[in-house]
C-alpha cells in the first residue's frame, strides 16, 4: 500500500470525527499555551497587549505558505497550498457542511483570540427554494449558538463556473468570491488563489 493510499485512509479533519478533532484540539491548545510565554513589542507599554496570541486566520496566506512547506503527514503534497483558517484541507470533508461545523466547534475557540476563520462552498443548486434557504439558517444558528462558532463564510458558486471564470475571465469580470475575510473579483486573482477557490469541497445542505 503507497503513501498516499494510507493517508487517504486515514480519519480526517472537517468530518465530525473525534479520533481526529480531538487531535487538532489538543494542537492548538498547545499553540495557544506556548504563545503566552512569548512577549510582543507593546509589552510594559500599556494595559492592553503585551503577550501574543493565538489565530487561525491565514487569510490568502495558505497558498503562499504552502508554496514554501514540503509534504505533510496527511497526504498533502510538497508545495501545495495548506487548509486555509479552520477549515478543512480541500476535499477531505467528505460528510457534508453539518459535519464541518462539528469539527470547528471542538476547537478551544474561546481562546483563540485572533479569530477562527471557516470557509465552505455551497453549489448554487441547494439554495433554489424558501425551504433550502431555511437550511442554510439552522446551520448558521447552530454553528454560532450550539458550537460557539466565531467566523463562517460562504460562496455560493459551483466548480464548474469557476472553472469556466478562469479560462473566459472577460465572460466574468463581475464575479465576486469570497476568498478568506474579504471578496474579490475572481478574475483578479492569482492563478494559485483561483485554484485554491475551486478546490474547495463543493456542499450540499
């Protein structure tokens, strides 16, 4: 069995999944805790500041990190753009957003004071009706009022747009995605920011 096999095999991340949330939970409580031995410049200049600490908003920064990151355990691939903010590696949250929202929300969010950002794609087909829309409300309600979410975001556009976005860009110049705490045109990103936006797990409610 390859490399890739085992990892593909393995528990991930973004599917509600203890054996592996529990996991990153405990990363990040360690994060947060070894932040506060180290001292930022404002420091004895004030009452507010002084120690640093932690945040899980890497905005657009994954792809260029990951650009300068070898492969990881998880079967990512050597420069290859890294999970953006909270979410989930693109294409290893294979049970729907339900699930995402259940790994977040077993993140010490209350300490992670820098925010937790949390990105999913939605195809434009499950919001059609009054009912599908009434979904997308009881997923937000439950994020932010059972798991104590912090930050979601949302595009509501398929691959296959994207894709198409990116090979006519002058067809879509008034495309507006949402790319990790602000919109963009998508037609003005960098190739390697469009991309990471496609691969993106596609979700239905």
């Amino acid at each position: 069995i390859g490399q890739q096999q085992l990892a593909a095999g393995a528990p991930k991340y973004g599917n509600d999944d203890d054996s592996v949330d529990t996991l990153l939970a405990r990363a990040y409580q360690t994060y947060i805790d070894e932040l506060k031995h180290y001292h930022n410049p404002r420091y004895g200049r004030g009452p507010v500041g002084g120690n640093y600490y932690a945040g899980t908003s890497s905005i657009s920064a994954n792809v260029p990190f990951g650009a300068a990151t070898m492969a990881t355990p998880d079967g990512r691939k050597a420069h290859t753009p890294l999970a953006e903010g909270a979410s989930p590696a693109s294409g290893t949250d294979h049970l729907g957003p339900t699930a995402v929202i259940g790994s977040v929300g077993k993140l010490p969010t209350g300490s992670i004071l820098g925010g937790v950002l949390l990105n999913q794609k939605l195809n434009p087909t499950t919001l059609e009706n009054e009912s599908d829309k009434q979904k997308l409300m009881v997923l937000l309600r439950t994020f932010f009022e059972v798991h104590k979410g912090w930050h979601i975001q949302y595009n509501i556009v398929s691959r296959e747009t994207l894709l198409d976005a990116k090979k006519h860009p002058d067809q879509y110049r008034d495309l507006v995605v949402r790319v990790a705490g602000y919109s963009a045109f998508f037609t003005a990103l960098s190739p390697d920011a469009q991309d990471d936006i496609i691969a993106r797990t596609e979700h239905m409610l």
